[in-house]
C-alpha cells in the first residue's frame, strides 16, 4: 500500500474513510466496516490529527447503528462502544457540557433507544442519555423539542405512560 508521510499518512485515512463512505451509502455495511476499522487504526497512529479519530469513530459508531437497524441487531454494541469512547474523548478535550460531548450524549441516547426495541433494558441508557442532554442544553435549542419527544417515546416503551405525557407537556 502506498503511503505518503506528510506528518501522517492522510492519504490513507481520507481514501478509508472515502471507501467507508462509498460502501455504506450502497448498504454495504460489512465493507464499510473494514474500512472505517483501517480508518480508526490509522486516526490512532502518532501524529494524526485530532480530528481523525473523532471523526473515524463517529462515522464507524454510525455505520454500526445502520448496520443494526438493517437487520444485524448485535451491532448496536459495537456503535455504542464507539460512542462511549468519542465521549470520553470530546469530555476530556473540551468539557463534559460542550457540544461535541452533548452530541455524542444525544447519538447514545438514539443508538440505546434504536437498541430498546429488541433489548428493552437499552431503554433505562437512552432515558439517561436524553435527560443528561436536556438537562444541559438551554430551552431555547431548536433540537429540544425533537429530544423531549424521543424522551417521551422511550417512557412509552418502558411503560411509563403517565411520566412519558410530562416532556410532551412542558412548555
């Protein structure tokens, strides 16, 4: 494999992540898996920028998910994995309330209530990661709405109909 050393070997990790991308938008979700690992693996070498292994493990954690919603539901742990690190990372970077944290907070939730629809106690995590999102966002985010919702349709599924009214309700 050809490399060209620039400080990393970028080259490589932008054809992975290039190659990921292709293969899951045409629902190749085991080819793209390869290529977002070589791309992780690469984003974990000395010298890569900070951004790679962000953005590697995101795009892999998404690819997983899809990945489980099309069938291979034992991939939900594998995107939760990815998530789980990205937020240690984003945490450690910038802060337990920034946003990128608040967003991989609010991609666990949804990986964890995708999840809940075949391992109900995935339910009691996406509650967790929604409530921990909302409780750190202002009322003025545009997304709230949509979370509140989300929130509202996990207690639903938990059987928690009264308590699932409440993030309806709230003004």
């Amino acid at each position: 494999m050809l490399q060209i050393r620039m400080g990393f070997s970028s080259l490589i990790f932008d054809v992975s992540l290039k190659a990921a991308t292709g293969s899951r938008q045409k629902g190749r979700f085991d080819k793209a898996a390869k290529d977002f690992d070589r791309a992780v693996n690469e984003a974990r070498q000395q010298g890569a920028p900070p951004q790679a292994i962000t953005l590697s493990l995101l795009m892999r954690g998404v690819n997983y998910r899809d990945w489980a919603n099309n069938g291979s539901r034992d991939k939900f742990r594998l995107a939760e994995q990815d998530y789980l690190e990205l937020l240690g990372i984003n945490e450690m970077a910038r802060g337990p309330g920034k946003d990128d944290a608040l967003r991989t907070k609010r991609l666990l939730a949804v990986v964890c209530q995708d999840w809940g629809a075949s391992t109900p106690a995935k339910l009691i995590d996406a509650e967790r990661w929604f409530r921990e999102w909302l409780a750190a966002v202002p009322d003025t985010n545009p997304e709230k709405a949509e979370v509140l919702f989300s929130l509202a349709q996990v207690l639903a599924a938990r059987g928690q109909r009264s308590a699932a009214e409440q993030p309806l309700t709230r003004h």
